[in-house]
C-alpha cells in the first residue's frame, strides 16, 4: 500500500434515478457488496438529473458525465475533474495509463 489510511479520504455520492429512498439505499449496499467497496456512499439524490447533481455540486461548471471524479487537495481546492468511466472495458493500455496517471496525482496529493 502507498499510504495509510489517515492519509486519504474517498467519498462517494450517489444520484439515483429512482424516487424510492429505501430502494436507492438498497441498491447502495448491492453495489457497495458488488465493488467491495469500503469507502462511504452516501445518497445525494433520488429521482435525480445531471441538472440535480450539477446544482447538489455548483462549484462545477455542470455534471457532463457519470461517474464523475473530483480530486481535491488538502486545502480542499479542486485539483482535477476527470468525467466517465475508464475501466478494463476501454481497453487494457487506457485503463492501465488512467489507473497510473491518478495513482501518482493522488500519492502527490498527499505529499503535500
């Protein structure tokens, strides 16, 4: 591991198409259990839009893309947008270059 917890912190929010709160909760937890991931989700909206998430964060210049990752220093001042998904299904040599990019970009982060 490059750093230890207290180092970072990861948290996701959550736009939920649907207007059931319950359900979007559910939905949270299969995907938190799916991804094992141990990082909070937390429940932004429900019946939401990318105009919805746009207002929930105005400091955007607007939600363009799901996922949408924001990087923010330890000043909490953005330090970079990066919008959609880049994963294995993009192709090996673009996941890889991403996964290497934010990987340094974070380890940098919490140098400073």
């Amino acid at each position: 591991m490059l750093f230890s917890h207290d180092d970072l912190s990861i948290v996701s929010l959550d736009f939920e198409l649907i207007n059931d709160t319950l359900r979007a909760i559910e939905n949270i937890k299969k995907y938190k259990r799916n991804l094992d991931i141990n990082y909070p989700v937390l429940l932004a909206a429900t019946r939401a839009t990318k105009t919805i998430a746009a207002e929930a964060l105005p400091s955007l210049n607007g939600i363009f893309s799901y996922p949408t990752l924001l990087l923010l220093n330890k000043k909490h001042e953005v330090v970079r947008i990066h919008t959609g998904f880049n994963g294995p299904a993009t192709g090996e040599e673009n996941y890889i270059s991403f996964t290497n990019e934010y990987r340094e970009l974070i380890v940098d982060l919490i140098r400073q």
